[in-house]
C-alpha cells in the first residue's frame, strides 16, 4: 500500500449466517462507500496481515451501523475472521467535495494566523458537538506559555482556508482567547 489510505467503516460483527457484516461506518459518504460495486480493501490494523480487496455486493441500515454483503464471502464462516478488521479506500478514490469544504486530514497540521498575523498554532483536532465544527488550535501565548484556541468553523471567523501551503487565516472574535 504505497499511498495513503483512509478508513471508511470497521468491521464490528457478524449478522447471520449469510456472509453479511455489521459494519461501523466512519465516512461521511457512507451511501458511496457502501453502493453496490465499490470496491474497498480490507485490512488487519493490528496483526498487518495482507489487505484483500473486496466488493460490496449490498448494503443497508440499521440502527446505526451498515449491513454489508461482500462479494464471495456467503456464510458466516467465510467471514467471521475478519472481525475487527479496517475498510479503507486511497487516497485516489476519496469522493471530491464541494468548494468551502475539506477533509479533517487537510484540516489538522494546518497553521492558524490571525488577520493581523499573529500565529495561534497548529489545528490538532476536529471537535463536531452540533451546529458546526470546532477546530481545537494549540500554540503558545506571548509569554510562551502552552495554549489551546477553540475556534468555530462558521464564515465570521474564518477568512481564508489554503489547504495547499497549510495555512488558515482567521478573524478572532471578542471572548475567542
């Protein structure tokens, strides 16, 4: 696996006896990720064991987690060893989003500079607790002491994002520090 990959679901369980599996989704496009025909690549993030590319042959929800029937695994057997195991995709298969918005990998490491230059720090999380996103921002203040900023992704912060050079310029608004 020369490039990078990215996780899209974990498999969780077992569901019967036909082969299917309960699969925790971490994609935002699960409706993609799962159709019919994607192909997806197993992998054992613990063991290292060799990745194995499979196809979705179908897939539905329940609860909160996918039911997923992969191509030539048709009883229980054939795939209860998997369990626990990764579904990614590379880097070339990631799903091209919209203007104005950007993957978390793109986001995180990511320097953060205010409009009159003064850098806060680096992006090193991505917090979703409703409305809009949080990028948690740590830095050092200017006496050198350790800091974190949590900054609100709406449009009245944030001027500009450059994914490209790392860098996202931002307004601070009264009671963000």
């Amino acid at each position: 696996m020369a490039d990078k990959w990215y996780t899209v679901g974990k498999l969780v369980n077992s569901h019967g006896i036909r082969g299917e599996v309960k699969v925790w989704p971490q994609t935002d496009f699960p409706e993609v990720r799962f159709a019919k025909g994607s192909i997806l690549t197993l992998v054992d993030e613990e063991k290292g064991a060799p990745s194995i590319k499979v196809e979705v042959v179908s897939a539905r929800l329940q609860k909160n987690v996918y039911i997923v029937k992969l191509k030539g695994y048709d009883n229980i057997n054939d795939i209860e060893k998997y369990k626990g195991w990764a579904l990614k995709v590379s880097e070339n298969d990631l799903v091209e989003l919209p203007e104005d918005e950007y993957y978390y990998h793109q986001i995180i490491g990511c320097t953060v500079v205010t409009d009159e230059d003064v850098e806060l720090g680096k992006v090193t999380e991505i917090l979703t607790p409703g409305a809009n996103d949080v990028w948690v921002v740590k830095g050092k203040d200017e006496r050198g002491k350790a800091r974190e900023v949590l900054l609100p992704v709406i449009d009245d912060v944030l001027i500009n994002v450059d994914v490209a050079s790392k860098v996202i310029k931002v307004k601070l608004l009264e009671g963000l520090i």
